[in-house]
C-alpha cells in the first residue's frame, strides 16, 4: 500500500504542469490540461494516442473503443453529448461495458468537455467545436461525502447470517458483471493490472478500508486513478463482503507486474511530478 501512496502524492501535480491542449476545446479551458488528464485517466486501457491499445486492454472483453476511427469509424457519428454521457455516467448509461468506468464523481464537468474536446482532435469529425462552461460550479470537482470510521460497522452489523450469501453473490456480480472493478483489479486470474490484484483482499485487507476504498477513493489519495462510482451503502457493503471472501493462497494468486508505465515512473525518477 505505501508504494501507491507515494506514487499517488507524487502525482498530484502531473495534471498542473503543462498549460492549454485542449485540442479543438474552447472558451473557459483555463488551467485544464485536456492531454494530460487524457494520458493519467485514460490512457491506460485506451493508449496514448487513444488508438485503444493502452497496457491493460489485452484484459478487457470488449477492448477499449480506438478513439482514432483507424479501424472502424465509430467516434465520428457519436454527438459531443453522447461522448461526454459516455465518460460521465460510463459505459453502462449508453448501452455499453461497464468495463468503461464512470467519471462524473470524479472529474468536473468542464474537465470531462475538455477530455471530449481533445478526443476530437484523435479522429476526422464533423461535430461542432466544443465549448467549455465558464461557470466556476462546473470547474469544481464532485466532493462525495467522507464515509465515518466505524460507519461499516454499524452496517455490517444488520447483516445476518441468513442473508450474507446472498449478499456476496450480489457483491461479485457488482464487482464482475454491472460496475466492472474488474477493469483494473485482478481476481482468480481474470481482470485488469491498473489497480492492486484483488485476490488475497480476506486475508491483506480490513472490511472497513474495503468498504471505504469502494465509497470514496479519493479521500484515500486525492489523484487515485480509481473513479468514484457513486456506490450506495448496500452495494458497497455487498462488494466488501464479497472481497473478504477471496483468501487465495500465495500460489493461485496473480503474480504482481508492474503496475507502473514506463513513462510514469521515468516522471517519478526525475522528480518531475
Ligand atoms: C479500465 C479501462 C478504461 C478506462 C480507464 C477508460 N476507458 Fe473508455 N472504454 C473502455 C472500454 C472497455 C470501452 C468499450 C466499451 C464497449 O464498447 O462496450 C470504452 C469506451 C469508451 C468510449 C466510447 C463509448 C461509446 O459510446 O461507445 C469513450 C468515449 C471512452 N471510452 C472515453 C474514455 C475516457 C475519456 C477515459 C478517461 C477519462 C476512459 N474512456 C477511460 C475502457 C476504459
Ligand atoms: C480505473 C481503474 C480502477 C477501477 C475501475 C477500480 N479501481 Fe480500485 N484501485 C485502482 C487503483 C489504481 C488503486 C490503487 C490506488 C492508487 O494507486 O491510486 C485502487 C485501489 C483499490 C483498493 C485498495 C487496495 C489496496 O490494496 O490497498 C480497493 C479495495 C479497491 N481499489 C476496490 C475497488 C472496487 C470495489 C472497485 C469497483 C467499485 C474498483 N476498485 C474499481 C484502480 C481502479
């Protein structure tokens, strides 16, 4: 854990450095860095050049959408509005993976037109330039609220026997199938290298940080590359009770690989951010 804490302090000021780039993005785009919030949220599974082939799209089914057109032309009929939906509410609010995750809690809003301004300039379009709100409320970004300690357990406590298997089958169809963790966590082999492997969590980690990690990542580490999903109470605990579950042995669980781009850890190593 403190490997990521010290990378994550590190990198609060990578989106700060370098000023414009927004692309074809206009009006109000002070102080976003559409290309770099591009390369430190996205790029991961949809590449650098947003040709779809980041490090961890070999883990994802469906791969992640080339937002150059090279292979298919796909972007270039999908309305600024539709891309803007698609990296706010995630891939599930427009008929699609939820291995695409959900930004809105996490990003504001004009960071996310700045992101849909620079994937415009990735493909050939004819959609109108897009314009960047000017109202500061829009600049700000979400501040979900602070989970309490000891708020897990209250929860946790109403729980009864009865009622828990359920509950951790739901957690893994969470986790799996509708919220999509598995994009970049790693369990039983299967699923994405951007975030910790997950299958030793019942023996490596408390509920309660558990089920604080899935309510607010970012009051954890500020710049965590982990989105908020807006969890509820309900669906977080299932999920914590269901990652309590997975003890596997040394041996079965997936070996760690970097977890590091090449290029992330030559800015740490320089001191650059
Ligand atoms: C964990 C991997 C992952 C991350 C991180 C990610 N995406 Fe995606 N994205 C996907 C996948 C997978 C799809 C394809 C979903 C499908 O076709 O069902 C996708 C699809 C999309 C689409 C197309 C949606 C549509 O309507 O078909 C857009 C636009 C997009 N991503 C933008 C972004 C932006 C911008 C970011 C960064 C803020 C981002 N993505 C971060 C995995 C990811
Ligand atoms: C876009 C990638 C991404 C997605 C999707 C994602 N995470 Fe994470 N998660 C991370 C990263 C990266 C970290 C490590 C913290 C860091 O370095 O920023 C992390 C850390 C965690 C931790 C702490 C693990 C530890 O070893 O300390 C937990 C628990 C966690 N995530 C649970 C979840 C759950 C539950 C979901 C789904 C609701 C989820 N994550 C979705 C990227 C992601």
């Amino acid at each position: 854990m403190k490997r990521f804490l010290v990378v994550n302090i590190a990198c609060l000021y990578v989106l700060l450095l370098a000023a414009g780039c927004s692309g074809k993005a206009e009006g109000g785009a002070a102080g976003i860095n559409a290309k770099g919030l591009y390369f430190y949220y996205c790029s991961h599974c949809h590449g650098e050049k947003g040709n779809g082939q980041g490090y961890n799209a070999k883990n994802l089914d469906p791969s992640p959408r080339d937002h150059t057109d090279t292979e298919e032309k796909y972007m270039k009929d999908k309305s600024n509005e539709d891309l803007f939906k698609a990296v706010s509410k995630g891939g599930k609010a427009v008929g699609k993976a939820p291995l695409m995750p959900v930004f809105g809690n996490t990003l504001s809003e004009a960071e996310i037109w700045a992101l849909v301004g620079y994937m415009r300039t990735l493909h050939a379009n004819s959609a109108p330039k897009v314009t960047i709100p000017a109202e500061p409320e829009k600049h700000e970004r979400p501040k979900p609220p602070a989970v309490a300690r000891g708020y897990y357990k209250t929860l946790a406590e109403k729980v009864t026997d009865k009622d828990k298997g359920a509950m951790i089958a739901k957690g893994e169809q969470l986790f799996k199938e509708k919220i999509g963790c598995i994009a970049c966590h790693r369990v039983g082999g299967e699923g994405g290298t951007v975030g910790p492997f997950l299958d030793r969590s019942g023996f490596r980690l408390q509920p309660e940080y558990i089920f604080r990690w899935a309510k607010n990542p970012q009051a954890f580490l500020r710049n965590t590359k982990m989105p908020n999903f807006g969890l509820s109470d309900e669906d977080a605990l299932a999920i914590t009770l269901y990652l309590g579950t997975l003890k596997a042995g040394p041996k079965e669980a997936h070996p760690a690989e970097e977890i590091l781009l090449p290029r992330e850890k030559e800015l740490l190593q320089s001191g650059q951010i």
